[in-house]
C-alpha cells in the first residue's frame, strides 16, 4: 500500500528543492518545487507501488525547472538602461552553489542529481536521456572543474 501523499511531501522536500535550486537558483526554486509537488499530486494515483518515489520527483523537478529556464528564454525583460557592467548575485549558500550554476547544463545537472539528490548515476542517466557512462562522465567532470575552484570541505 502506498503511503500517504503528505508522507511523500514531507519525505523528499529537501531534495526536490535541492535540485531545483541547482538548476534554477534560489528565486525561480520554490515556483518548480510547487510545481513538482502539484505535478506528482496528480499523477501519484497512477504510481506503481514499486516506483522508487524519490527518482520519480527528481525527473518532475528536473522537467519543471526546465520549462522554467526555457519560458525565463522567451519574457523579455524591461530595463530603464542596460548596466555598464553585468550584475552577479551570490546565492544564500555561497560561492559554491555560483560555480555550480557556471557549470556546462549537462555537469550541472549531474553534479546536482547524484551529490544533491544522492540519486544513482542509472537514474541520473535515465533523467538527462543518456547512458550510465555519460552521467557519470559529466558529474566527474563537473565535481572536477568545482574542485579547480574550491577546496575539498566546500565540496563536502
């Protein structure tokens, strides 16, 4: 018997965000996050009881931030006059989560899927549309371009 959709709420909060905020950052975040959790309400009647739960959200969370990033594509932004120079904002967890969101779209995901998420590189692979071999490839590297960048106990 499947558990209540509150317990899965409660349960995979924090990784849902997780990866939404590594995907969006910490503004667009909670908008996917609600998204997701709304997006899985619907279909978690249909949910096989053998899913894994927590690979299911991450793959909404992931197709959600992503439409977030393609409609973000689309609006065009009004300014009273474009800045001298471009403007960087410092996310609320640090530096790290700025050279996160620097990383190639691929990397990003991958580094955020297996060390955010904790999620295995076959599900990881599953998600991103390739082989186990690629995701792992792209989260090495990734975790190997944050490592030029920082030291080993931001990485922690």
């Amino acid at each position: 018997m499947k558990p209540p959709f509150e317990r899965i709420v409660d349960e995979h909060a924090g990784t849902v965000l997780r990866v939404c905020r590594a995907i969006l950052g910490p503004h667009d975040a909670e908008d996917a996050w609600s998204e997701t959790f709304l997006s899985a309400l619907r279909g978690y009647p249909d949910l096989p009881e053998s899913a894994n739960v927590e690979a299911w959200l991450v793959t909404i969370a992931h197709r959600r931030a992503i439409d977030q990033v393609r409609a973000a594509g689309r609006r065009a932004v009004p300014v009273d006059s474009v800045p001298e120079r471009p403007v960087t904002t410092a996310l609320p967890d640090g530096d790290l989560w700025v050279a996160v969101a620097a990383l190639p779209d691929k990397q990003r995901q991958a580094v955020a899927y297996r060390y955010a998420a904790d999620l295995p590189y076959a599900e990881i692979a599953e998600i991103l549309g390739g082989t186990v071999e690629a995701a792992r490839r792209a989260a090495a590297d990734g975790l190997k371009k944050l490592r030029t960048t920082h030291s080993r106990e931001d990485l922690s």
